[in-house]
C-alpha cells in the first residue's frame, strides 16, 4: 500500500511539475509574444513616422517650388512691364523726334519760300527801275 502511496505521490508530483513546466513555457512564450508584438509596433510606429516626414518634406519642397515658380512669374511678368514701358517711351521718344524734324522741315521751306518771294519782289522791282 506504501509503495502504492509512493508511486502515486510521485506520479502526481511529475504531472505537477510537466504542469508547472508547461505552464512556464507558456509563461515565457506569451512573453516572448508580448516582446514581438511590442517591436512591430514600435518598427510600425517608426514607418509610419518615417513615411510622414517623408510626405512633409515632399509638401515643403513642392511648396518652395510653387513659391519659386510664383516668383519667378512675377519677376518675369515685372521685366516685360518694364520692357514694355522703355519700349512706349522710346517709340514717344521717336515720334516727338520725328516731328520736331518734320516741323524744321517746313519752317526751312517756309523760310526758303518767304526768301524766294523777298527775291522776286526785289527782281520785279529793279526790272520796273
């Protein structure tokens, strides 16, 4: 009967112990789990961050772009104004040149006309002498 006794105390301590063995295991893998799960989000965060600053840095280079581009357009636009408005002065320019030179024109061949007549008056004159 003691042998019994002592076969069945130790069989009862080895299913305890392959219990507390399993159990451990168990322990341990839920463990090791929990630590794996842990670092993929951690490297899920880490992405994701990534990703993010990737994407700011992508808005803030299109917006420098944009910018540039804007001002660029404006500076273009300010350079054709100002060609714009040396090219009326040089044509006013031109003109008024023009007809100060067309007005010269005339004021010589009136002067030249008003000698000629001075001349045959003073002609018509001596011939009547």
């Amino acid at each position: 009967l003691k042998t019994r006794l002592d076969a069945d105390i130790a069989s009862r301590r080895k299913a305890y112990q392959d219990q507390m063995s399993l159990a451990t295991e168990a322990e341990q893998a839920r463990k090791g789990a929990e630590g794996e799960i842990e670092r993929m989000a951690e490297e899920t965060a880490r992405v994701r961050r990534e990703i993010f600053e990737e994407r700011k840095l992508k808005a803030k280079e299109e917006e420098e772009a944009r910018q540039k581009a804007k001002e660029e357009s404006l500076q273009a636009q300010a350079e054709l104004r100002y060609a714009a408005v040396e090219a009326k002065a040089k044509a006013k320019e031109e003109a008024e040149k023009k007809a100060r030179e067309e007005f010269e024109a005339r004021q010589e061949a009136a002067s030249e006309a008003r000698r000629l007549i001075k001349e045959r008056q003073v002609a018509e004159a001596a011939k009547k002498a």
